[in-house]
C-alpha cells in the first residue's frame, strides 16, 4: 500500500478516517484504476460506496470522458431498460423520440451502477451482454450498437443469497466481481467514528454561524464507539446534526449523547415464528395480518371484480359461497375481511357494500407502508425487506398513494 499516496486521495475527496478497511478500500481502488477490469463494491447502506468509483474514474484513462452514476434501484422495472441501453421512437406507448440511454451516452466514460442488486433478472441478461461483448441493443430495435464503457457496480445485497434465491445471474455477478472492493461498516472503524463526528460538528457549526461546535467528552466519546451504527456514517451525519442545532449544552456527556442514539440500536431482522414463544403479542399477529393481506391484495381485488360482474349459477346455490364480512379482532379499530359460507347467490356483496362495511384493502395497504417506512426510519430498502417487495415496487406504490409529499 502507497500511503501517500491513499492520503492523498482522502484529502482530495474529503474521507475522514484512519482506520485499516477504509484505506485497503481507497488503495485497491487506485491500483485498478488504470485497468478497464469491472469492478464490485459490497457493504452496508450508508458507507460510502459511491466515493471509490469517482476515485476509480478520475485517476483513470478515462478521466477526460463522461461519468454517470446510475441509482439500478430507483428506476421502475418498467422503463429500466429503456434508461440504460436507450429506445427508438415508438417502441412504447410515450416514446415520442429517440432516447440514447447510460451506455450510449458513456461510450469512452465510465458508468456506475449503484444498487445494482436490485436490476431484473432481463435487465441482467442484457447487462451481461454488453460486459462480454461491449454490443446492446436499444428498446425497439433490431440494430447491434457499439460501447466502450466502465462499468463499476455497488450493493448492498448479499449477492450469494441472492444467487441461491435465482433473484441474481451468477454468470453476472462473476463478471461484475472482477475486482471486489468492500467498503467497512462504521462500527468497524474505530476511532474513525469520533473523527467523524467532529467533521459534522464543524461542518454544522459553520453552515449555521454557530459560535462553537459541540464537542464529545471522553466518555461520550466511547459512548460513541461501543454503538453499532446500523446506519452508518449517514446515520451518525444526521446524529451530529440533530445534537448540533437541538441541544442547549456545547459539551456533550453520554447522558445528553443518550438522548439522540438508543441504549440497543432496533434490530431490522425479521424474527422467526418459531422463536417468538417469550409472551403472547397482538402487535406481531397485527403485523402478520397485515402481511397476508397484502400479499393477498391482488387476488381478492380480482375477486371483487369477478363478484361485480356476474351473478353466481342459481344452481350453485346450495354450494358454500364466499362472502367478504369484516368481523373486529382483538384491535377494535381495525377490522379484517374473513371468508363465511352464505346460503344462496344473492347475498354476495358488491365491491361498493364491502367499501362501506370494510376497511378497503388500498387502506390496509397503505397504512403497511407507512408502519414499515416509520418502523424504518423512511429506508425503503430495509421497508420494502420487510414487506417482503421490491424496492422499485415501493417506490411506485409510495408514488401512487401520495406518500413522497407527506412527512413520515
């Protein structure tokens, strides 16, 4: 390792930090630089993953071309491959005119696919086409085109359970992993932790014109340390922003530190059915409920219509039928639609009676992204883990219920 030469490169991005897996990160990134290997960036949300392919790209041969740092998971399913390999006019409904995508555009550059984990298993398939070949071909069209591009990838994901979920090529993910490069967690880096605080505190106290920036104790500052920051170095940003603008006191002890990070930081695993047998609690089976339906909202929608449209075979009648009736659980606010057995077919109930006697299933649905995006502190990553979606999915359904313009 050139230790010169990584701190340098710290100084030049602003990395603040000492600690040995960040600069075995930023010094594998300089050696690859001067290749055209592909190159995959692991580790937690909230890192800094997207510092090393700035770092790759501007000490490279490329540095004199474009740069396009492309979010894989914040673009629909949908339109995803038009975004990146471009679409002809016409090749779908709002296609008025050509459009030349990532890789057309980066010819000669370097292209940075953040969260590329979360790219459809399609969109995969045309992504390894283009790593071995350098050719891709624009939505709506039959014509090879050409590119000479960079690819550097990050996630999040664990890759090899994704591979054994079938939810990611294995052939990509080889081809993608030329040159791995794993950024640490914060809770790994030690004193780094500290350093950083005091970055934020400054940074803070001079965009506000505060007279002094807060400073942490001894204490607090192993305080500080022993935390394991599940959201890394954006999560101890905002801390330090939070204690910077809200707290009366300069000095910071671990009493005031307490206030602002939790005794035992709020696990996002989803825990076993089979370990929860400490106590009966109505709050989990409100959330299992909650999970059935809306895993089983596109089904009893279609149900409604079928209902809707038709009358059910007189002769039928004497059949167990199904009719939606909301019956209150152990919540008295909240009421869940169960299936009974009626006696004849016209006693179903049309989609406009379920609405007045029901909560409707959009309600259900949105009040289960709210709980999980509060739950979550608004990561819809770890929201759409837990609802058991995609991100993209997520994104779309915090779109279509209004939820991007409310503070959650």
């Amino acid at each position: 390792m050139n230790t010169s030469d990584v701190q340098a490169q710290k100084r030049r991005y602003g990395i603040v930090g000492n600690s040995e897996g960040l600069n075995h990160a930023v010094d594998i990134a300089l050696q690859v630089a001067k290749t055209d290997l592909s190159v995959l960036i692991t580790g937690e949300s909230g890192v800094g993953k997207e510092i090393i392919p700035r770092i790759i790209h501007d000490n490279s041969l490329r540095k004199t071309k474009k740069y396009f740092a492309v979010n894989c998971g914040s673009i629909p399913e949908g339109t995803i491959d038009s975004e990146l390999f471009g679409h002809e006019k016409g090749a779908f409904t709002g296609a008025i005119g050509e459009r030349e995508g990532y890789f057309g555009a980066a010819n000669g550059g370097t292209l940075f696919l953040d969260e590329v984990g979360e790219l459809p298993l399609a969109t995969q398939a045309r992504l390894l086409r283009v790593l071995e070949t350098g050719e891709y071909i624009r939505v709506g069209s039959s014509d090879v085109r050409k590119t000479d591009v960079r690819i550097v990838a990050a996630t999040n994901v664990n890759m090899a359970q994704a591979i054994r979920d079938g939810r990611f090529r294995e052939d990509l993910f080889y081809r993608l992993n030329t040159i791995p490069v794993k950024m640490p967690a914060l809770r790994e880096r030690g004193d780094d932790v500290v350093l950083l605080f005091k970055k934020f505190a400054m940074d803070t106290a001079e965009k506000y014109n505060m007279p002094d920036p807060v400073e942490l104790t001894e204490a607090a500052q192993e305080r500080l340390k022993r935390y394991s920051w599940p959201g890394n170095v954006r999560q101890l940003k905002n801390v330090t922003e939070q204690i910077s603008i809200l707290s009366p006191e300069r000095i910071i002890t671990p009493e005031i530190l307490s206030g602002y990070i939790p005794e035992d930081p709020v696990t996002h695993d989803i825990v076993p059915l089979n370990k929860r047998n400490e106590g009966h609690s109505f709050e989990n089976e409100r959330e299992l409920l909650y999970k059935i339906l809306f895993d089983l909202r596109n089904d009893v929608t279609e149900l409604k219509k079928l209902v809707h449209g038709q009358r059910v075979e007189r002769e039928r009648s004497s059949a167990p039928q199904v009719v939606e009736q909301p019956i209150t659980y152990y919540q008295p606010d909240i009421t869940y639609p169960v299936a009974h057995a009626a006696k004849g077919a016209d006693e179903f109930q049309t989609p406009e009676e379920y609405v007045e006697e029901a909560v409707s299933l959009n309600d259900v649905e949105r009040q289960m992204i709210v709980r999980a995006l509060e739950k979550n502190r608004g990561k819809r990553r770890k929201a759409a883990l837990e609802l058991n979606i995609s991100e993209r999915t997520l994104y779309r359904k915090i779109k279509e219920y209004g939820l991007d313009k409310e503070d959650l």
